[in-house]
C-alpha cells in the first residue's frame, strides 16, 4: 500500500520560515516525479512545485518562486518543501503527491493531469 505522510505544517508569523518533509513508502520512490500542492477551503488545489525524477530539475508556481525550494533524497524517500518569506496568502493545507511528469512552462509548474498518490496534508498558517 503506497503511503504519503507530510509533516512540518503549524503556525508560523509572516516573513518566516517553514520546512514540509514528505515519507513515501509502498512504492518505488525514484520512478516518481514528486509535488506539494495547496489547498484553501473552497478554491481549487494548486500546485506549487514539483521535482522530477532522474535530473531532480525543479519547477515553482509564480506566487513562491524565490521564496521555496524543493528537494528530495532518493536513499530515504523523503521530499522537502522549505519555505521562507511566509505570507498569509500562502495560508493552506499542504499535501505531497507523486506524478509521472512535472508539467511545466519553462521553469514555472502547471499541473494539468492528476497525480498518481496523494497525502493526507498538514496545515501551515501564516499568521500574525
């Protein structure tokens, strides 16, 4: 059974720095392409970055380019979403998925087919 358990969400004041971690197990971790999205009640998901398999080239969504940076470490099967520069905007629950290809436009993420697994998310407030 393929897992996908986030973790480093919580309440962080604005112009601060959070770091997400995401566990998959049950799969094979290096045949997947790896993303965070977000989610605000009521609007749609979106995708904020992606890491592709092979080479690790990374794509950002416009709202966190030069603010996040996300990584993975293949041996334990983990991916990173580190975060700085925390706005209240950026106020959501944060889940890790696995895709087969980082869509993107140049160096900027645009998800358009559904990822393969889902986590279960982990809350980030950015608040005063």
């Amino acid at each position: 059974q393929v897992q996908l358990v986030e973790s480093g969400g919580g309440l962080v004041q604005p112009g601060g720095s959070l770091r997400l971690s995401c566990a998959v197990s049950g799969t094979t971790f290096d045949h997947y392409g790896m993303s965070w999205f977000r989610q605000v009640p009521g609007k749609e998901r979106e995708g904020v970055s992606c890491i592709s398999k092979g080479d690790g080239s990374t794509y950002y969504a416009e709202s966190v380019k030069g603010r996040f940076t996300i990584s993975r470490d293949n041996a334990k099967s983990v991916v990173s979403l580190q975060m700085h520069m925390l706005k209240p905007e950026d106020t959501a629950v944060y889940y890790c998925a696995t895709v087969r290809v980082c869509e993107s436009r140049g160096s900027t993420y645009t998800p358009n087919n559904p990822p393969v697994h889902w986590g279960q998310g982990t809350p980030v407030t950015v608040s005063s």
